[in-house]
C-alpha cells in the first residue's frame, strides 16, 4: 500500500510559520524549529475530527468526520519534540494558529508518524491511499485514517488510545474500528452529563 501525504496549502504553511511569532518569545528555541528558520524533522497532519454522535449513531465515516484542521509535528536537533496546531477556516475564512504543545508527551505522536510509512507498505493493497489523521476527542482516540483512491471506506490505524484492542497500531477497516468504538461512546455518554446526544461535539480540537 502506497501512502499518499496531504499537500499542505500556502495560507497554512504562512499561518503557522507567521503565528508562533505571536505565541512565542523571540528568544524561545522553539520558535526557530516551529517556523521552519532551523532545521528539524517535520511531519505535517491533516486531522479530521469525529464527534460521539456519529460514532453511536453509525453514521459513515466520510459523512461524519470533519476536516478541522492541521497539526505541525517537529523534532529539532537536540531532539525535543513540539507542536504547533492550525486551524482550517470556514468558507472565506483564513487559516489561524490556535496553538502549540512541547514535551517528551509528543513522542508517541512523532513516532507514529515515522512508522505509518512502513505499516502500510507492509500491506497487501496495491492501491494508493491518502494520509489523513483521525482524532476522537471524546474516547482520547488519535489513529491514522488512510483513505482508498477509489473512494471506497478504508483503513485505520489507531496509534494513541488506552484499549487494548488498539494497541501496537493495527491495521483495521474503519467497519472494525467504528464496531469497537460505539459501545465505548456509549459508556461515555452515560458517563459524562457534559455529552448529550444532541451535541455531537462536546469535545474540540486542537488538545488543550
């Protein structure tokens, strides 16, 4: 399987280049490495959000998840990890740096990124398949989620998450992957009076 990585656009790169000067001291070491001044390895994410709704409700995935925005993984030459996250505007809207993480907590997320090339090259299908990351805020799901030329449903790859089924980065359908999300979504419905089935999006991205 081919991995096809998102074309990040001009405004976004601008934003988020252009908006760590906001957020960060000019004599921050992060803000070299973060607006792309000083070099580092870099791993640029579109991330598609899914809200508990459509996880209970069983709506598809390529309905129900939403295009929010990007997410800047960088590891600079001392290797320390960090974060900067841009969101995607409304139609007419301009792209906007909303935040940024750093930290040793970043590792797991730099790690994957690394090995989902290898993952997916060790699989069977020929056909190409689009990068795209997928965060359920609500069960603290992040997974990748590669999308089929074809259009048809895909994979996902979940690779921060505390079940156990998810562990070690399987490869899954996304049928699958919604099978064992749904009752969870549904515990934590009943679980959490903040989460009402009418809401759908009770949790937001980027992470606080």
């Amino acid at each position: 399987m081919q991995l096809v990585r998102p074309i990040t656009p001009e405004a976004v790169l601008h934003a988020a280049s252009e908006g760590v000067k906001r957020f960060l001291s000019a004599g921050d070491r992060r803000l070299a490495v973060l607006s792309g001044s000083s070099k580092g390895e870099q791993w640029r994410e579109r991330v598609f959000l899914l809200g508990i709704k459509p996880v209970i409700g069983g709506i598809p995935l390529e309905k129900a998840a939403m295009a929010v925005g990007w997410r800047f993984l960088v590891r600079d030459g001392s290797g320390e990890f960090a974060a900067s996250y841009v969101t995607e505007p409304l139609r007419g809207g301009r792209p906007r740096l909303v935040g940024i993480s750093h930290g040793k907590r970043l590792g797991p997320y730099f790690d994957a990124s690394e090995r989902i090339e290898g993952i997916a090259l060790a699989q069977t299908q020929t056909e190409r398949h689009q990068l795209r990351t997928l965060t359920i805020p609500c069960l603290l799901i992040e997974a990748f989620w590669l999308v089929p030329e074809s259009g048809e449903s895909g994979f996902i790859v979940p690779f921060i998450s505390m079940i156990p089924e998810f562990a070690n980065m399987p490869v899954l359908t996304v049928g699958k992957f919604l099978e064992i999300c749904k009752p969870l979504a549904v515990g934590r419905q009943a679980a959490d009076d903040h989460i009402r089935p009418g809401a759908g999006q009770s949790y937001g991205w980027p992470p606080k």
